[in-house]
C-alpha cells in the first residue's frame, strides 16, 4: 500500500493553547479515514494543521505527503501537491464568479493553461450530479450562498480540481437528508485508488451513506482509539463518555 | 525647487512619455501678463478676457485651504500654465502628429471610439487635438466641441453657464483655472434626445513641470439623457505637475446624465479638481469616478439638487499607495422637496497611503421628504497606511431619512487561507480579494474602464507582498 499522509507525533498550538498533542495519522492511497471526536478535541485543528494555516504553530513532530515533509510549505504549495480541503464555512469572494474562480485555481494547481471549454462542460457536468443550481457558478464565489449550496460548492471544487487527499472538515455539519445524500455521491464520484479521503466530523450521519475503512476517535488532541465502520455505530449509541476519562 | 519623491513602479503604458515638443509653451509662473498672453493665444472674446483676469484677481486675494492635504510643495513660479502642442485641432486622427497619436493609441483612444463610443475627444497638454462625433448626434442637434470652437460659436449658451455653476470664488484653485483654463469639452444635449452610447473625453498632460487646466461644460437639456466620461493621465516626472481642472454639469429637468471618470494621474501631480451638477426637477446626475494616481488629490464632486424629486448617486473608489495623499469624497446640497442622494464610497490605502474620504450632506429646510443614504468602506492592506472619514452633516429639516453607515476593514487571514488552499499565491489572493472589494464600483465602469481599474489594481499590488 502506498503512503499519501503520514502524520507523525504531532504536537500543535492555537495561541498559546495547545490543542494537538502527539497525534499520529497514516492514510494509504485508495482509503477512506473518518476523524471523529466531541466539540474542542482538536479536529478542525488537524485540518489547518496539515495544510499549515499560519494561524496554527506547529509544536513539534511531522507532516509528510508523499513521503515529503510538508510542515513548512505555504498553504499554495501544498494545495498545489495535491492536497484539498473543504471549509466548514467557505469565505464569500466577491467580484469573481465561481467558474472564474474555478479555472484560475484548476491552472494555478496543474501549472497548465486550462481548456475552457472542456473545463466548463466537466465542471457543468458535476454541477448536474450534486443537484446544484447551473446558474450558481456564474455567481460570484460563495457570495449570498445558502450554507447548503456553500458545502455544495466545496464538493463541486473538489471534483474539479481533483486533488491527491481531500480533507472534508464537517462538510455534513447543518446539511439536510438530502444534501447529505448528494455530498456522499461527490465523494463517491470523486473517490478511486489513486487517492483518498479524510472527513472530519461530529457526527454519524454521512457515514451511513458512504463506504470508509477507518474510524479514528480524536479526543484532548490525540487519537485515542481506530477502528473499522462499526466503530462509528459505537459512538452513534454511546457519545464520548468513555474516552474523556 | 523641492524634488518630489516619486516611487518607481512600473505604470507600463501611462508612464510613456515623449519628448517635451511645443509649439509654444508659457513661461512659468502666474500674473496679469501671463493671463493676457493666454487670452490673447486664445483669441477670447472680450467677456472672457475680463473674467479671466477678475479671476487673477480672485486668486490673488484667496488663501491656500488650510484644511487638507499639505500643498506646500505647489510653487506657481514653477508652473507653466500654458503649453500648446505642435498640432491644431483634427478631425481626422490621421491628421493628428504622429507620436502624439502614438500615445492615444497606446492608451487606447482611438479603437474605443470605433468600437462603442459616440464622439470623443482628445486634449494633450493644454489643447484639444482631436474632436470627433458621429454623424447621426450631429443631426440630432448635439453638440459636442472643444471649449475655446464652443466660446465662439455658440456664445450664447457658454456665456449663460461658464463659472456659473462653480463661480471663481469658490476656492483658490477654481479661480486659478478661469484665469488660465485651457482646452476641455462642450456637450449640449437638446430636449429630449437620448444619446445611447457614451462621449469621451481623454486629457493627457505630457509636458514635465506644466498645469492642465481643462474646462468641461455640459448641458443637458430638459428629458434628454447622455453618458459622458472622461479619462486622464500623465507620464511620470520628478518634478510637480498641477491639474486643476474644472466641470460644469447643468442637468435640466426630467433630464439623465452619468458622468464616469478615472482618474489615473502619475504620482508627481496635484490633481485639484473641482466638479460641479446642477440638477432640475426630476432629473438625475450618476457620478462614477476612479481615483487613482497623483500625489495629492483634493476632489470632491458635488450635486446641487435644486429641482423637486432631483437624484443623484455617487459611487467612487480611491486607491492610494506609497506617498499618496487622496482626499476626495462627495458633496450633495439637497435643495428642494422630494430629492434623494446615495453615495457608495470605496477606498483602498496601502504602503503608507492615505485615503480620505470627506463630505458633505445638506438639506435645506425647504427640502421635506429627502432621503440620503451614505455608505463608505475602506480597506487597508497594511498596518502603516491610513484611512479617514470626514463627513460633515447639515440636516435643516426634521421630515428627511439619512443614513450613513462607515466600515475600516483589513483583508481577513481566513479570505487569503481559503483562496491559497486553491493553490493561489498569497499575492494572487490579495489582488483577488482587492478586486472583489472594488467590484460594485468596477462594474459600473464602461467596460475598457473595469478593465483597466483591474491592471491598475494588479500593478499596484504586484511586488507589494513580503
């Protein structure tokens, strides 16, 4: 099995605070990895940690994609390794609509000029499977969005720019049965061996919808326990309790 | 004299400059000889003799402002007031001498023209050298000139509105202008003609240590309507260049005007414009301006709404960078029931700039039910610039809806987070979210205009990051 991120005893701090406390991590082309833990365990955290958000200090330990150590790389570098992750609340950028925004981004990740009207049509074809608004794209990015449509675009960013690891950071939070139905098939469409997934979530829902190989339970900064999809059904049942002690 | 500090950036092609050829240039400085050789150049009428030299006098007896921007290193000695360019007045751009048509050319004048403008005009230094206007507006009855052809040959009606809608006392500099104005455009729109596609005027100060001192005067006749904009710029020098021009809108009633302006002057000018609408009953005057270079701007366009149910929007964006001092803003006289106002403001600081934004709203007592509403934003891209709002409020009636609403705002690390996780560069997330920022202004801009307000946008950010 061939190793995309390997995330070594890694401490992290928001502030002075310390929120990741020697966490480790190994995800495998071709998985998908499910993150779950209660409120304040550091999940959002080890999203910006891994994408070395400068609001996040990097303690000690490693994070390495493809075997390279990407603890310092800007936040562009390593989108550009082919690393993805989906916001919990994507920003509004006016004065670019999303297509625009799309293409821009497509050539700034590949290095390569973009064909536009291949581009369009694919992008347009992904906008059909997640039952998404066509007009949407033409609107300027994310602004006046409803939260819906926000995590929408995301899965429809993902799709487009089809990145190595996609790291979804609550991307079921405040959706409904349906819109989690269609983010679960975005992921199901974008998924093949040669990459893989991370969802970091609260809850159980999106996992009833989708296949995942692995179930690690964050809690206090630390991955306290991995197990296989039965493991969420646990938690669904018994909440956290008995890993706070 | 004083070096100016100028910062070297690259302003590709508005930095291009020619040799400084004249086919007569004024000596410097300012006095009743200078005044009277100008008029005698311009072969004026002798009201206009008179009035320029009671505006000598104006100017003489005024004081700098003493509020504002220093200007301090504005010496009058050192200006030429008048600068005559090796051409006459063409109709033709063939006509017009080669490297000043070159100019226009680079900045993109004449393609424009053939492509979605109605008329335009070309002014270098402190003449007009191309006029234009096609020939179906002709026939309409508008009239679309350079000033001194509109002095002579429609009197009447420039003597009725010249500095009458902005006098000469109105402050040191307007009387400075009526003194030595030079060049500028005349529009008469006839009642009830729509002109659909816009007149341009393009003023290009070319020679170093000079004054543009256009006049633009506009009239829009009663239920006509037109779309007029004007563009301006200079190549760089490293000594002062004055722009002190003046613009005389006379909206009448049920009548339309928009005027768009960018402004994009190099960073040795003085831009001390002064700007001016009437407007009539149930009329409209939208301003649309863009500034941009100059060292100090001092510009505060001003609708008078004197006819019951008059409009007017402002919607302006300021962008001062390194040793920019632009204090602009918006000015409205609600004179009349039933008149409204709204004013967007944007404005961008950064490396040290200083952005002003100052204004001023009065309603007269005689003005119930008016509305205004004012939005000013500004965005400082680092800790070292400056952003300040000076709005002054004279509300003389109870029966009036005002608002006034002001954002400081810095660009948020998670915007630049978000847009580099798509694999932008920090300097292309900056120049994005700048962009998104001026957008409602941009896309109020003719088209060639949003276009180039967006390079001015990435030129100035290129290199600003780090």
């Amino acid at each position: 099995m061939e190793k995309l991120l390997e995330i070594k005893d890694l401490y992290a701090n928001v502030g002075e605070k310390e929120i990741l406390k020697g966490l480790n991590l190994t995800i495998n082309k071709g998985e998908v990895h499910v993150v779950m833990g209660p409120n304040g365990a550091g999940k959002s955290t080890l999203a910006n940690v891994i994408f070395n958000n400068p609001a996040y200090t990097k303690v000690s330990g490693s994070v390495e994609f493809e075997g390279e150590n990407i603890n310092d790389l800007s936040v562009d570098k390593i989108a550009k390794k082919g690393v993805f992750m989906s916001f919990q609340s994507p920003e509004e950028i006016p004065g670019i609509s999303t297509f625009n925004f799309l293409k821009f981004a497509k050539g700034k990740i590949t290095d390569k000029p973009v064909k536009v009207f291949e581009f369009k049509k694919q992008v347009e074809g992904f906008t059909e499977e997640l039952n998404m608004n066509p007009k949407l794209i033409e609107r300027n990015l994310n602004v006046g969005f409803s939260g819906g449509e926000k995590k929408k675009n995301e899965i429809l960013q993902m799709l487009a720019l089809n990145p190595k690891l996609a790291i979804l950071d609550e991307t079921d939070s405040g959706l409904d049965v349906d819109a989690i139905k269609t983010v679960s098939k975005g992921i199901e469409m974008y998924k093949n061996d040669e990459n893989a997934v991370l969802i970091i979530t609260h809850n159980t829902r999106i996992l009833k919808h989708l296949k995942v190989d692995f179930v690690h339970v964050l809690v206090d900064g630390r991955i306290v326990k991995t197990g296989m999809g039965e493991l969420a059904t646990e938690i669904e049942e018994n909440g956290y309790k008995e890993y706070n002690a | 004299m004083a070096k100016t500090q100028v910062e070297d950036i690259n302003r590709n092609i508005y930095d291009i400059k020619n040799e400084d050829e004249y086919a007569f240039k004024m000596q410097k400085g300012l006095n009743r000889e200078v005044v009277l050789e100008i008029s005698k150049q311009k072969n004026d009428p002798d009201w206009m003799r008179e009035l320029r030299l009671k505006a000598l006098e104006v100017y003489n007896s005024l004081e700098l402002p003493t509020w504002g921007p220093d200007l301090s290193e504005l010496h009058m000695d050192d200006i030429a007031t008048y600068v005559k360019p090796k051409s006459k007045l063409n109709t033709s751009w063939d006509d017009v001498p080669e490297e000043i048509k070159k100019t226009f050319d680079t900045l993109g004048i004449p393609e424009a023209e053939k492509k979605s403008l109605a008329g335009v005009g070309a002014q270098y230094d402190s003449e007009v050298v191309y006029h234009s206007m096609k020939e179906d507006l002709l026939k309409q009855g508008v009239v679309y000139l350079d000033m001194e052809s509109a002095v002579r040959e429609y009197p009447d009606l420039v003597k009725e509105h010249f500095m009458k809608c902005v006098p000469v006392n109105d402050h040191k500099f307007v009387a400075l202008h009526a003194a030595v104005w030079s060049g500028g455009s005349f529009v008469y729109v006839p009642k009830g003609v729509k002109v659909d596609i816009p007149l341009q005027s393009y003023f290009r100060l070319n020679s170093p240590e000079s004054g543009q001192f256009e006049h633009t005067l506009i009239i829009v006749d009663e239920g006509a309507s037109l779309h007029f904009i004007e563009g301006c710029s200079a190549p760089k020098y490293n000594k002062v260049n004055l722009h002190a021009g003046c613009v005389e809108l006379y909206v009448k009633d049920n009548a339309y005007l928009r005027y768009s302006t960018i402004e994009n002057w190099s960073k040795n000018m003085m831009n001390l414009n002064t700007k001016k609408a009437i407007v009539g009953k149930n009329a409209q005057i939208d301003w649309v301006t863009g500034s941009f270079g100059s060292k100090i701007s001092m510009l505060y366009p001003m609708s008078i709404l004197n006819g019951e149910g008059a409009k007017t929007e402002y919607t302006g964006i300021t962008f001062a960078g390194k040793g920019q001092n632009l204090d602009t803003g918006f000015k409205v006289i609600h004179n009349a029931p039933n008149t409204s106002s709204v004013v967007n403001s944007k404005s961008i600081s950064k490396e040290g700039g200083s952005c002003t934004y100052r204004a001023l709203v009065r309603v007269a007592e005689r003005a119930k039910n008016a509305k205004c509403s004012v939005s000013c934003e500004s965005l400082m891209l680092d800790d070292i610039s400056r952003s300040d709002t000076i709005p002054v409020n004279d509300i003389q009636t109870d029966e009036v809806e005002f608002s006034h609403e002001a954002k400081i705002g810095k660009i948020s690390d998670k915007e630049i987070f978000y847009l580099m996780s798509r694999g932008l560069s920090e300097e292309d997330a900056r120049a994005m979210i700048v962009r998104g920022f001026a957008y409602p202004i941009s896309k109020e801009l003719p088209v060639e205009y949003a276009v180039e307000m967006n390079n001015l946008i990435n030129m100035e950010l290129e290199g600003s990051i780090g």
